[in-house]
C-alpha cells in the first residue's frame, strides 16, 4: 500500500520541483502558484512542500497540523513535541532533515496521537524535491482506520489460534495424560520403596535421601509436562523474541512423543548443526510445527505400522533463511486439493476442523514467512515453513 502511494507523493514533489526550477529563484513560489494551489487543492491528503531549511512553504487544504502553519520550520516543530515529551518526535525530526541534507531519498513513519477522545494513527511520508535548492514534500495521513483494522485483524487471529490451540490439546488429552502419570507412577513406587526402608531396624539413610531426590525429580518433570501445556493453553497477546527453531521444534516433538507412541509412529528429528535464531512467537510457531505434525501423523493412520515414519528436518538456505520441512508415508496431496489445504474450514476429516493450516499459513504471513506443501517422489507428503534468519542469541 505504501509502495504506490510513495511513487504517487514522488511524482507530486517532482511536478513541484520543475515548476520551481523553471522560474527565477527569489519568485519562485508567486510565480507557480497557479500551479501549486491546483495541485495542493487537488490533494486528499495533508501535503506541505518544505524548503531546504525545513520551513514550510506551501500546504494543501487538507494539511491541518497544529502548530505547523506555512512560514514555520515542521522539523523545529517535530524537535518541539520531542522536548514536550513525544518520544517519536526525535526520530520524526531527524528523518525529515536527513531527507532535506538529502541523506536518505525517502522518510516513512508511523505514529500514534492522541486526541481528546481516543488515540489516532498518522502515516508521513517524506521525499526530496528534486531541484538544486532542496527541500521535501510532506504527505501526511490519518491512519487509524486501516490501524484498527489490522489490530482487530490481529485479534482474531489470536482468538482462533487460541481456539485451535485448546481442541488439539484436547485431542491429544488421552497421550498427556499418559505422559503425566509416568513420573507420577515413579513417585509413587518411590515412595512406597521410602516407607519400606523406614520399617526397617536400621533405616538406610542414605537410600531413602537417594529415594528422595528421585522423587523430586520426577516432580519436576510432571510440573515441566503441565507448565508446557500452560503455556500452549495460554490466551495472550503476540510476543516477539529472537529463538532458536531447532530447540523449539525439539520441544514440540517431545511434547508429542507419548501421542506418537499411542499412535505407533516413528517421529526422526534431523536439526540443522547450526541454531537457526528467528524473530517470532513462541506459541505460535510451536502451534505450526505441532498442526504439522498432528496432520502427518493422522495423514499415516491407515499405513501398516512400520511404515509410519514422520521426518522433521530444519535447515539453514543460503544463510538467510530457515526452513522446517514434515515429510510423511501417507497418500499424500490427492489431485485438485492443492488449492484447498490451506483454505480455512476444508477438511477431509470426520473430526477435523480444517483449520490447522489455515492458522498455520496466517501465522506465517505474521512472520514475513511462507508455507507449502508438495508431495514426495513416492509416497506421502511434505510440509514446508520458511522464515527469516535474525542474528543473535536466543532468549
Ligand atoms: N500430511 C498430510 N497428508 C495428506 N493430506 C493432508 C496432510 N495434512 C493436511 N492434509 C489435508 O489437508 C486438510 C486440512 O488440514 P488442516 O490441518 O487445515 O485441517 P484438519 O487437520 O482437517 O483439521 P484441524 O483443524 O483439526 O487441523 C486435511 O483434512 C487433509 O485432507
Ligand atoms: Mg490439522
């Protein structure tokens, strides 16, 4: 949307900057201002035409900044609400001189303000006035519906993905719970082994401290099961950090493991050698690895059990990118369904949803990465995710 609409402002500062070249320097202005006003006039949105200093010279009718009138300097005025406590001030002055010195060829800048009555979006975009004298054209835009659009977009992702989240946890209830009562078992006939040892003549104390710190042990690792879950189940707003994919996927294939073996599917995990560090959202990823990987497993239900193989496999390409792929055994993509996978509601399940990899993709688009399916050369399928390689650790 941007794009279009920098090429558009462009053109604006380019008719201005021929129309004031073509006049003698010091009656510039009076002499286009036929044209100047046609044009400004003509404009929807708030645009002013800056001098080399900074001083605006000329705005459309639309352009209603307080404080920031023809005959005043708007990087003065930028530098003023700074001081008064805007913290995007400074970083809106300083985009607009560095266009003026011509240091950069465009300025584009987000920020919010508020009004009396609730908190409005600005978009400003800022080029050069292509002349020997300088200056920059301003186009300023009130936002905020497009802005509350896109949160209210957001929003509804996160519900769905919290909703999706929830069932499969919920279909993979019968494999937690199993994986719950492994170290509860152990707890358990530990404890039991504790009291034994006590009834003895001479309790040893060092077996039963022993006893002990297994027991505290698989506490811990029934308490690491549910806080993952927790956290899986949580409803909570978008955070981003820089992680480690391989790591992550080794978590969700773990938290998968039990259902697996239920299942009777063999899970190979092949990680690249290096950590791939993406900039995401841990939840969300995890949910697209973990639909993936649900889905292969379910796409194998009907195959004899020795071929039930799912192969995870993450690789670093061309040292940008970070790519996850799922390959199963299954009956893979059938004909004329390519088109739908992805479509929300399409499912060829009795109990599905069709919603896995609809919230997959729009989690990737989230991520400024892609997914894709192909089938493999002989049987079954592969799903693939990419996204952008950040440097750093991860947190
Ligand atoms: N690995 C796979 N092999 C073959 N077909 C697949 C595979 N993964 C997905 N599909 C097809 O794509 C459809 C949509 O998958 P999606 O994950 O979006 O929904 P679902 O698994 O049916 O339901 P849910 O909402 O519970 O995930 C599936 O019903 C299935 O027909
Ligand atoms: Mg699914």
């Amino acid at each position: 949307m941007r794009e279009p609409f920098a090429g558009w402002l462009r053109l604006v500062a380019e008719v201005f900057a021929s129309a004031l070249e073509r006049t003698a320097m010091e009656d510039a202005l009076r002499a286009s201002e036929g044209m100047k006003s046609a044009i400004l006039s003509s404009l929807s949105n708030g645009v002013a035409v800056l001098d080399s200093d900074g001083t605006i010279v000329a705005v459309s009718q639309s352009w209603t900044i307080e404080g920031a009138t023809v005959g005043s300097n708007y990087v003065t005025a930028w530098r003023e609400t700074a001081r008064a406590g805007a913290s995007h001030g400074s970083d809106a002055a300083a985009g607009i001189a560095a266009v003026l010195a011509r240091e950069r060829d465009s300025f584009a800048f987000e920020y919010t303000a508020r009004d009396p009555t609730a908190e409005r979006w600005y978009s400003m975009v800022v080029v050069p006035l292509n002349q020997p004298d300088g200056g920059a054209v301003i186009s300023h835009t009130d936002v905020t519906e497009r802005k509350r659009a896109e949160v209210n977009a957001q929003r509804s992702r996160q519900e769905l993905a919290h909703f999706t989240r929830v069932s499969t946890m919920g279909a993979l209830a019968a494999s937690l719970a199993h994986e719950l009562n492994q170290p509860l078992a152990a707890i358990l006939s530990n404890a039991q082994a504790a009291r034994r040892f006590l009834d003895a003549a001479r309790p040893d104390l060092g077996e039963i401290r022993s006893i002990l710190s297994d027991i505290v042990e698989d506490d811990k690792r029934a308490g690491k099961v549910i806080e993952g879950l927790r956290e899986l189940l949580r409803k909570g707003e978008t955070e981003v950090e820089l992680l480690d994919l391989n790591a992550l996927i080794r978590d969700v294939v773990k938290l998968l493991g039990s259902d697996a073996l239920i299942r009777r599917v063999r899970m190979h995990l092949d990680v690249a050698a290096e950590p791939l560090i993406v900039a995401g959202d841990r939840i969300q990823l995890q949910q697209v690895v973990l639909n993936l990987l649900v889905n292969a497993m379910d796409a194998m239900a009907d195959c004899p059990t020795e071929e039930r193989v799912v192969s995870v496999q993450t690789e670093l390409c061309n040292g940008q990118t970070a790519r996850v792929s799922v390959q199963d055994a299954g009956p893979g993509i059938l004909t004329g369904q390519h088109d739908l996978l992805f479509e929300p509601f399409y499912t060829t399940k009795p109990t599905g949803m069709g919603m896995g990899l609809s919230i997959s993709r729009s989690i990737m688009e989230a991520h400024g990465g892609l997914i894709w399916a192909t089938n493999n050369p002989a049987r079954g399928a592969t799903f693939s995710f990419a996204m952008p390689i950040r440097n750093g650790t991860a947190t």
